[in-house]
C-alpha cells in the first residue's frame, strides 16, 4: 500500500475512533486491511504530526497536529500561560515542565513555528527540553517562557 493511502486511512481512524496506543491504531490498521510494521507506524505518526493530547473528557489520545488559521505564536504564547509549570535553563538548554499531558502538544506548536533561537526540542508526559544554537539564543527562550508563562502556575524559574 502506498504512504499516502496509509496515512489517509490513519487519520481516518484518529478521526473516528479514541485511540492511545500505537498498539491500538496498529490493530484498527489490520482490521482495515493494512499490515504495517511498528516502525512504519511511528515514521508515520512523526511526519504527520500526531501527538498525544487530552480530549474534551480529559483522557489522553491521539490527534492530528494541525496550525490550521490560527496564528501558531499567540497559539503557543496561551499554551505557555495555561500549562508551563517550570522553566530552567542550563546553558544552551531549557528544561520546560507543563502540566500533565500538555509537553507533547506544546513542542509540537514549538517546532512547527520553526524558531531560529530552538534548534530542535524533545518532549515527553509532562517535559519539553529545548535546545538553542548558543547561550544567548536559550536566554532568549527563557526569557519568552517567562514572560508568558503564568505566575500562579509557576513552581520556579532558575537559570543555571
């Protein structure tokens, strides 16, 4: 089967069903008629954009990252003040901690902006670690998160 009909049939899926695992969507694939390998799944859900991110009932699954027309910096700019928790900086480094859940979705809006001060990022459950192409570009990023993160959610922020 070619990627394109695969990865259609993937986000038929995501649309239509709650799926939280890889598992899950692979199983969903097979039942459609679609055998596919775990890393052919994960190369999938990389290129197009799929994270982990609670639904309207809180519970966690997977959905389609998409900018759609909003503006992606006033987009990441709310995400920062509704779910940052932590900033810390470590030289050309910023260790982010969000909410439960928020990491992934967050890093994706980060990356898909394209920032010349974040070479690239890495995220987990609750854990963005942001990396700069110098000191000064990190200070940068800190400082934004700063910023805009919200004061009352905010356990600290320490530069290292």
């Amino acid at each position: 089967m070619k990627k394109e009909a695969r990865q259609s049939k993937i986000e038929q899926i995501i649309n239509q069903y709650t799926i939280t695992t890889q598992d899950e969507l692979m199983e969903k694939l097979k039942v459609a008629g679609i055998n596919v390998t775990q890393a052919t799944l994960s190369r999938d859900i990389r290129e197009m954009q799929i994270v982990k991110q609670p639904d309207s009932s809180g519970n966690s699954r997977y959905m389609i990252f998409k900018s759609g027309n909003q503006n992606e910096i006033e987009r990441m700019y709310r995400m920062i003040n509704g779910t940052v928790t932590d900033i810390r900086q470590i030289q050309f480094i910023n260790v982010i901690h969000t909410q439960p859940s928020y990491a992934n979705p967050l890093a994706a809006v980060i990356d898909d902006l394209h920032m010349e001060n974040v070479s690239g990022t890495l995220a987990g459950y609750d854990t963005i670690v942001t990396f700069s192409p110098s000191v000064g570009a990190a200070v940068e990023i800190n400082d934004l998160f700063t910023k805009h993160a919200n004061p009352d959610l905010l356990v600290s922020s320490i530069k290292e």
